[in-house]
C-alpha cells in the first residue's frame, strides 16, 4: 500500500506543479470573465449595435403607408422616388435600406429589402414581423374586426416552466436545467477524455523510456497502474474543484454587474426621454423597499439567465459530477492505460481507442438531440445504468430530478463497472507494459488476458 501512495504522490506533485497545470487552471475563469465583459461591452457600448438605421419604404400597395413603427436603432422614412434612383442614394448611405413593397405584396417573395452592405438578420426579422402585423390587421378591418379592441386586450405573456416533486414543492426551472444538463454532459465527456489520455500517454512514455523496467522490479505491475490512475484523477479533481470555485466568483460579481445594469439601464432611457421613472412599493414595507424596480422595467436576458440559475440545486449536481467523474475516469483511464502498455507509441492506440471511447461518444450525441428533451425515456434510463454510457447520459438527467431508485441502481452500476474493467485493464497492463517492438493487435490482447501469474 505505501509503494502505491508513493506512485500516486510523484504522479499528483509532478502534474500540480508543472506550468501548463496553473496557466490552465487560471485559463478557464479568466475566459469566462473575459466572455462575460465582451458580452457587456458590447451589449452596452458597441456603436454598430447602437448606430441608427434608416429603412426606406417604397410602399406601391398602400397597406403598410404610415405604420411602421420606429424603434431605438431603426428608422422608417417614406420615399416615392423610382426604384432606380432609391438604389443609386443606397449606394452612397451603406447603413441605409430599401424595402419594396409591391401591390400584390402577399405573392411569396415579392417583397424586396435591399442594402449596400450584408442584411442584418435582426432588423430583417423586426421588419418582417412588423409587416405580418400591419397585413394581419388590414385583413380584420377589411373583415370588419375591431382591430383596436384586439390591440386593448393583447397580453404579453411569458411561461417560466418548473416541475414539481412528489412532495407538492416547486423544482428547478426548465429553462436552467437545460442549460446546467448540456453543461454537465460536455464538461464531464471532455475531462473523461483529457484525464484518461493522460494516464496513456504517461504509460507510454514510461514503456518507450524503459524506466518501467526498473520500477516493475519493486512495484508490481497493478500497483503501478492503479497509482498512476489515482495519481491523476487527483489532478482532475483538484483542477475542476479550483475551477468550480474560482468561476462562481466570477460568475457572481458578472451576475450583479449584469442584473444592476438591467435595473438602471430602462431608468435611464426613460429620465433621457424626460419620462418619470414609476417606482412601486407597498405600505407594508419600509424605505428600503423604494429602490425595488417596477414591475413595468423590463427583465434583461442576462438578468433571467441569473435569476434562473438560482433555482438550481448546484450542491446536489456537484456531488453527483464527483461521483461520475472519479466512476467514469477509473472505468476509462483503467482501458486507456491497458492500451498504452500494448503499444509502442501514440500513433498506434487509435486502432483501440474508438471501440473504447464510442459509447461515450454515442451518448454525448444525443445529449443535444433526444436525452435533453426526453431525460426520463426508457432509452435514456438504460443509458443511465450501463457504465460505459451513464456518466454522460446522468449529468443531463440529473438537473431535471432523477428518481432515487435510478439512481442507486446506476451509481451501483458504476461500481461495479469500473471495478470489473479495472480488473480486466490490469490483466493486459502486466503483460503489455514489457512487450516491446510487436506490433499488437486483438487477438494477441486474448491471449495476454489468460496468461497466468
């Protein structure tokens, strides 16, 4: 036992303090912080986003004169010059539009938009959008519909989607489980292949170097791979622990920034507009309660992406990403360093890895299709307990709710998976990791498989 915590002590001391360890562990918050300013800077100060545009409307069917309506970044002028000299002045104003609109508009892509540069698709939609409206509106007043009582009663509605446990309580919103469950199944299909490859590589340098001769002579070959494999996993999970705690940070004090912008920015565009700011509080509360926005300050995106994420139960994830991680790296990395001891160089594993590495890959493709959308499936419970696909198939279900019993059977599933597998690497790791200049190939791995001790 000591021999193995001295493998797995110089396999974690020598990866920790390597260079590339520190610049990646530092890497990934600071590219989220820098994502997370990009995405405020341009939200807020990119003059492309901000600059106004003009769309001139030469409208031959008479339906649309009059009613576009303008928005902050858009402008709607009426011209009845010819088609011909409307696209010359187009020329010479790049941020311009020409929308044609003709008498027989309703025949499918009859209406025109024309601009010197690339259409912008945002603007393409809200005039389309605008136009379906004012057709949808001349259609009822043509049908002798009271289009402005129509208008009177429209309701904005927006659906926030929750479930509800067996206890009657309120679970997490769809919307942030989605996101948190296609998180979990990259994050852990990525580190599953970087901390697996990692063991093989490190088998590899060690058979090409002949310094396993050496160590074999005092450590048995189980030992050896079991150290190193624990050696590293230690690596990966002091790395996403460092990860995940240095993220929230950044994640917190982006949510704020995000959610005070949100509040003041609607504010300031009314008091620009000399609108009075309508603030709504109730007697019941004290002065503290005045700065709490109106309800008619419209929510940001970014401000219900945070708000949303409050609902998620993160300490019940995180202990199942750990669960699966360290299940889900001993099942791979034990195959992995069995194919490094059969190889001579890296160039030959290939032949072994996509047998391996394919049901992991199967599943994380249909974590974006079919397991996101249908988490509780009867396909996606049997890939929830067979261990060479649960690690990826649970991080997607899991934010959702998994019944308890599901879990159990899988997370038994893992154990015993990774304990056999380990098993079985160990067999083709005692023979493998001293044969050299033979070039492998199944049917020799069958054979070194039922060699005896």
């Amino acid at each position: 036992m000591n021999k193995v915590l001295l493998i797995i002590q110089r396999e974690y001391l020598v990866r920790v303090k390597k260079k590339s360890f520190i610049v990646m562990t530092l890497l990934v918050p600071g590219l989220i912080l820098v994502m997370y300013g990009i995405i405020y800077l341009i939200a807020t100060n990119s003059d492309e986003l901000n600059k106004e545009r003009t769309v001139r409307v030469k409208d031959d069917s008479g339906v649309f004169q009059g009613k576009f309506e303008d928005h902050k970044n858009i402008k709607f002028q009426t011209t009845t010059e010819g088609i011909t000299k409307a696209k010359d002045d187009l020329r010479k104003n790049e941020d311009d539009f020409l929308l044609i609109i003709p008498a027989n508009y309703e025949k499918k892509d009859a209406v025109k938009i024309f601009s010197k540069k690339k259409p912008n698709f945002t603007i393409i939609t809200d005039i389309n959008d605008q136009m379906s409206d004012i057709a949808s509106g001349n259609s009822m007043v043509k049908a002798g519909i009271d289009t402005a009582k129509l208008h009177a009663i429209k309701s904005d509605i927006s659906i926030d989607a929750r479930q509800i446990t067996d206890k009657g309580e309120e679970d997490s919103s769809i919307g942030a489980a989605y996101g948190v469950g296609i998180a979990g199944a990259i994050l852990i299909y990525l580190s599953l292949f970087i901390y697996g490859a990692q063991v093989m590589r490190g088998v590899i340098e060690e058979k090409t170097s002949r310094i396993i001769e050496v160590i074999v002579s005092s450590v048995k070959p189980f030992q050896l791979m079991l150290g190193k494999i624990i050696g590293v996993g230690a690596v990966g999970l002091t790395q996403f622990f460092l990860w995940i705690i240095l993220s929230t940070a950044v994640t917190v004090v982006a949510g704020k920034v995000f959610i005070k912008d949100a509040i003041t920015q609607p504010q300031k565009e009314q008091v620009s507009k000399n609108q009075p700011v309508q603030v709504h509080t109730s007697p019941q509360k004290d002065s503290a309660s005045a700065s709490t926005p109106s309800a008619d300050v419209p929510q940001s995106p970014a401000m219900g992406f945070f708000n949303s994420l409050k609902t998620i139960n993160f300490g019940y994830i995180l202990s199942c990403f750990v669960f699966y991680f360290l299940t889900g790296y001993l099942l791979y990395s034990a195959l992995f360093a069995a194919v490094g001891s059969a190889v001579d160089s890296e160039t030959e594993t290939q032949q072994f890895m996509f047998p391996i590495t394919l049901p992991l890959l199967f599943t994380y493709i249909l974590s974006f299709s079919f397991l996101i959308n249908n988490p509780d499936s009867t396909l996606a419970f049997w890939l929830s307990v067979i261990p060479f696909t649960a690690p990826v198939a649970m991080m997607v279900r899991v934010p959702f709710g998994v019944p308890a019993w599901q879990l159990a059977i899988s997370m038994f599933m893992m154990v015993v998976g990774f304990l056999f597998t380990t098993w079985v690497a160990s067999r083709i790791y005692r023979v493998g990791i001293l044969m050299y200049g033979k070039k492998t190939s199944y049917k020799e791995l069958s054979k070194w498989f039922f060699y005896k001790e």
